[in-house]
C-alpha cells in the first residue's frame, strides 16, 4: 500500500499544477459610451472705468493760465472734468510791461490804471492816471470834472458768478451728487 500511496501522491504532484493552470484567452476592451450636458452661468462683477482727470498744459508762462482737474468715480458713474483758466491782473501786468518796454510809459500806466486799486494809490500818491492824453495836474482836473469813467469800485460791482466760481459749484454738486451715491 505504500507503494500505491507514493503513487497516488506522486500523481497529485504532477496534477495540482496541471490543475492551478488557467485558461488564457484573448480580452476584449470595455467601451463606455457617455453624453455629458452641462450648463455654466458666470457673473462677472467689476467696476466701472475709471475716471481719470484730463491733463491741461499749461507750462507757456506767457499764457497767464492754470489747470484745474478733478475726477470723481463710484461703483455706478465716473465722471471727471477739466477747464484752463486765465489769471487776468497777471494779463493785465504783462501788458502794462509790454507797452513799458515798447517806450509806451503813459499807455502802460493807463493799463495799470483800470484796477481800481492802483487808480486810487496813484491818485493819493498825487500823480493821477492819465485821461485822455492828459497826465499830470490836468489828468487830476479831467478826472474830477467826469467821475463816471474811473474804474468801478470793487464793493460796488455787480454780483455775478465768474467762469471760476462757476466751475467750483459744479464741481460742489458733482462731489455732492458723489457722496450721496455712496450712501
């Protein structure tokens, strides 16, 4: 029986591999087919352009003239402006020192004259402005007899916005039109 046994366990030897053999066969690919539908919204949140303020050259010194430039931007309005505006006693200085050099010295006066502060200086200084050609004590005496041609007095002038003050409440309700947006 030993023999027989030795046998049969030399024949599981020899079938146990035969046996934990797997087939191999050819495999095949798995194909997947899918459809895929998406629906994207995107908001974009950003603000407005901005508001940036006009450049105004005024690097010419004879211009007599200066920028004045401003911007205001909130989340719903931009809104910027600009205006050059002219100094007029500066214009007015450098006409009297034109005429001055060009030998002109009573018409360079005659200019200075129309500012009602020089007017009166030179009138208290005794050297009146001249009047129709006329300088000296007779410019004194044509003056006296027609008051209504001497420059008009500063506190008597008539009250109306200038160009300059016209910008600066714009300007006032621009910022104020700002602020209320903000709130």
């Amino acid at each position: 029986m030993q023999p027989r046994l030795n046998y049969l366990f030399a024949l599981l030897l020899v079938a146990v591999p035969v046996l934990a053999q797997e087939e191999t066969t050819e495999i095949e690919p798995i194909i997947t087919e899918s459809t895929v539908t998406s629906k994207t919204d995107t908001t974009l949140k950003s603000p407005p352009p901005s508001a940036i303020s006009p450049t105004i050259n005024t690097s010419n010194s004879d211009l007599f003239t200066f920028g004045v430039a401003g911007a205001e931007q909130t989340q719903i309005l931009c809104v910027s402006t600009g205006k050059q505006i002219t100094d007029d006693n500066c214009e007015m200085l450098k006409n009297a020192k034109t005429l001055y050099d060009m030998g002109m010295k009573v018409a360079a006066v005659s200019v200075m004259c129309q500012d009602q502060r020089i007017f009166d200086a030179m009138m208290n200084a005794g050297t009146p402005c001249p009047k129709d050609g006329l300088i000296g004590e007779q410019a004194r005496a044509a003056w006296e007899v027609s008051d209504e041609e001497e420059p008009e007095e500063l506190k008597e002038r008539i009250r109306e916005f200038t160009s300059d003050e016209k910008t600066l409440i714009g300007s006032g309700i621009v910022a104020a039109l700002g602020l209320l947006l903000l709130l």
